[in-house]
C-alpha cells in the first residue's frame, strides 16, 4: 500500500479537507487565502479552539494555522493576512483573539498582541498571545 503524503501528523487530504470545510464567511472557522493565479502562497484560519493546554482548554477564538510558502516570505504576506484576520473577527463581533507562536512573537507584538505566557507544548517552547480590539 503506497504512503499518502503526510503533512506533520496529518496527511496532505487531511489538511485539504480541514480547509475546504472552513468556507463559510459568518461562522467559525474561516481559513483566508493568499493566491496568484492558481497558486497557493498563504493561510490564516479563524478558529473557536487550537492549543490543548492546562488553563487554555475553554479559551476562544484563535488566530491559527499562518503559514507562508517559503519562497514567498518576507513579503508581508503573512501580516497583511493578520491584519485581515483581525478586521474580520471585528466584522464578526468578536472581541478578541488568541494565538500561540514559537518563533514569531515580535512580528505579533509589532501588530498588537500582548504576550500571556511562556511555556512548553509537546516539547516546544511556546508564546501564548492576545489580541483585543473594539468593536
């Protein structure tokens, strides 16, 4: 039996599937692309739950799953899809997000989140952050 491509713990479909179901534009999750043409080059997906964590289980929205193409980084991509995000969340009355991030944490706090803590998910090092904004 051949192996599906895997990405991370998921397979390629999987994640296809996850993103294909969060379409709708008024309800939780919604996943926002970046495209040039037929081209994937971003995503950013609100979602009501994200990190398993102890004192984070009943915590939400979140601000999940950003991810550039490689070779498209250092464009701002990645933060005119936040800012895009957060406008939404604002379009949808929520009055604030949540994230985590291993490695981003200045470009999140350049963008207004606060830091909440520092810990460790399986094995990581980890930032949760906090974004609120009026509405």
């Amino acid at each position: 039996m051949a192996q599906r491509p895997r990405v991370g713990r998921k397979t390629v479909q999987d994640v296809r599937a996850y993103f294909t179901a969060n379409t709708s534009r008024d309800h939780l999750p919604i996943t926002y692309i970046a495209v040039e043409g037929d081209v994937l080059y971003a995503t950013i997906t609100l979602d009501v739950e994200d990190l398993e964590l102890p004192g984070y289980e009943d915590v939400s929205p979140w601000l999940v799953s950003l991810y550039v193409e490689k070779a498209q980084r250092d464009r701002g991509l990645g933060r005119q899809l936040i800012r895009h995000a957060i406008a939404e969340a604002s379009r949808l009355k929520l009055p604030l997000l949540y994230l985590w991030t291993e490695n981003l944490q200045a470009m999140y706090l350049a963008l207004g989140w606060r830091e909440l803590e520092r810990t460790q998910f399986h094995g990581h090092d980890i930032t949760v952050m906090r974004r609120d904004f009026a509405n």
